[in-house]
C-alpha cells in the first residue's frame, strides 16, 4: 500500500469528521442537521475502518494515535449523546408528559376510581349492618386479633422492613397489572379487582371503626395510601381504556383503536411503577414504624397526596 497515496485520499474524510465533532461538542449534537448526522455516522464507521488498516498496516504511532482519538470522539458523541437524548425524553415524559395523559384519560381514572368506592361504600353498609359480612372478606384471624385482642396487625412488618417492602410492591404492581390486562375482557376483570379491592378496603374500615382502633389504621393507610390508591386507580382507568378500545372503538377500527387506546395505557402504565415504588418503601418501611406519630403520618400522607394533585394538572406554560 502506497501510504502517503491513501493518507491524501483518506484525510479530506478525517478533517470533515473533526470539523462535525468539533461542531457537536461545542453546541450539541442538535445543533447538526439531519442529513449532517447521518454523515456523521458514516465518517465515523468509515474513520474506524481506517483506523483498523493504519494498526494493520503499521502506518506510523503518530497516524494511528490521531485516528484512535478521532474515533473515540465520534463513539462518545454518537452513542453516549444517544443516550443523553434518551434519558432527556424520560424526564420530559415524568415533567409534563404524564400529566398531560392523566388529563387526557381522567373521566377513565375517575371512574375506576368510583368503582372502587361504590365497593367501599357497600362493604361499609353491608357490615355495620350485619357483622357476620365482615368475615367474607376478612381473614377470621385477623378479625379475631382486632376484635379480641383490640390490636392492628400491621406490627408484624417491623423487623422484616425490606422483605415486607418488596412483597407489598410486587402484590401491588400484579394487582395494577391485572388491572390493565383485565381491560382486555372487556372491562369486566378490572371492574372485579376495582370491585374487590373497594369492599375489602370499606370490610377493614368498619373492623377497625367498630373497634376503636380507626385513627391509628389510617395513620397506616395515609403515607402510602396517597399514591398506592391513585396509582391502582391509574391502572384501572388504563384497563378501562383498552376495554373501550375493544367494545366502543368508535370513529376507528378496532385494531387502530387498540393502537391509540392502548398507547395511553402504556403511558399511564410508566407512572404507575414508580408510584407502586415508593409507596410500597413507605408501606415497608415508615407506615408501621411506631416511633413514627400517627399526627406525623397523617400530614406526610396529605402532602404526599396533595403534590400528587398539583403534578397530575401540571400544564406547559
């Protein structure tokens, strides 16, 4: 190989990546246009290739040490830019893109959410006014620990605090996921998890009420509860999505319905996870600490409930 030949030929190529490298690095890779970025990329693939002869070839140390910088500029911009731009849509998504799916979706969020306390609501009545209802629902060991023993049973979380976190996250996400998959029977298996979950909730209420033991259950239920029960409401107005997809699919066919539907299911989806996160850390960890005041517990589950409120309206100014 003639090298001074291939160097002359080679080089008009290097100082053209230099110069787009050079470019990105000082105003960013959006500063390229979209015909520039893909010339970017095929000068860095073709500058590799000659980075691979000029070592094969034995061209010089000088030679191959500028070619090997010069690729390894090009591979930190192109991949590691990639994955800058990647991790700048996830936090547009969680900044405004979110909020803007739970307001496009509410009247589906709300309805899981009515749902859920029509359920509560019934248990409520059903037990206050015949006891026996209670234990239909409620497990008779844990009916006996709060009636005859006048205790809560959230005391047997302290002491396993990360096990108890993980197994309360992992119940959660697979009821919420159940949620959203049940949207595809129509609506009908979400309306039981909605459904069930709403009685067993107003079963314990009236256990705990009957008992005296109602402030300190909530001081519990509110720390997680803020964003355990919107996210299982999330899941639910997500189920109820893909079941108007499949039975109202109005002005679209029903596969591009399911398409746009289901889109915003996934969206909603992707704020669930987090939510069911943290709440089932706080589950775990904070709401059964009794160090903790009920008072503290019941201000942190507001707040808590309250940002949630002000996130979910979020709109870009």
């Amino acid at each position: 190989m003639n090298i001074q030949r291939w160097i002359s030929r080679r080089e008009p190529n290097w100082q053209r990546l230099d110069a787009l490298l050079r470019q990105v690095e000082k105003k960013g890779i959006k500063s390229l246009q979209a015909t520039e970025i893909r010339e970017l990329a095929s000068l860095y693939r073709s500058v590799a290739a000659d980075l691979a002869r000029a070592q094969t070839q034995k061209v010089g140390n000088t030679l191959t040490q500028s070619l090997q910088l010069l690729t390894t500029r090009a591979y930190t911009q192109i991949y590691q830019g990639s994955r800058r731009q990647e991790w700048q849509a996830v936090m547009e998504f969680y900044s405004w893109g979110l909020p803007a799916v739970v307001q496009q979706t509410f009247l589906y969020i709300a309805a899981a959410t009515a749902t859920f306390l029509l359920g509560a609501l019934i248990a409520w009545w059903y037990a206050w006014q015949d006891p026996t209802f209670i234990s239909l629902l409620v497990p008779e060991s844990l009916i006996t620990q709060v009636r005859d023993e006048h205790e809560l049973w959230m005391g047997s979380i302290v002491g396993i605090e990360p096990l108890a976190s993980s197994n309360i996250t992992i119940n959660n996400l697979s009821v919420s996921f159940g949620a959203i998959a049940g949207g595809m029977t129509g609506g009908i298996y979400t309306t039981f998890l909605l459904w069930f979950n709403g009685l067993l909730i107003g079963a314990l209420a009236t256990l705990v009420s009957q008992n005296n033991l109602a402030y300190p259950f909530w001081a519990f239920v509110f720390p997680h509860g803020s964003l355990e029960l919107p996210a299982i409401f999330f899941a639910g107005g997500a189920g109820f999505l893909l079941a108007r997809a499949i039975l109202f699919p109005g002005k679209y066919n029903r596969r591009d319905a399911l398409k746009f539907y289901g889109s915003l299911a996934v969206q909603l989806l992707f704020g669930i996870i987090p939510m069911l996160i943290i709440a089932g850390t706080i589950e775990g960890f904070f709401s059964p600490n009794p160090s903790v005041s009920s008072t503290f517990k019941y201000l942190l589950g507001m707040s808590l409930f309250v940002v949630l409120l002000v996130y979910s309206n979020r709109k870009r100014g």
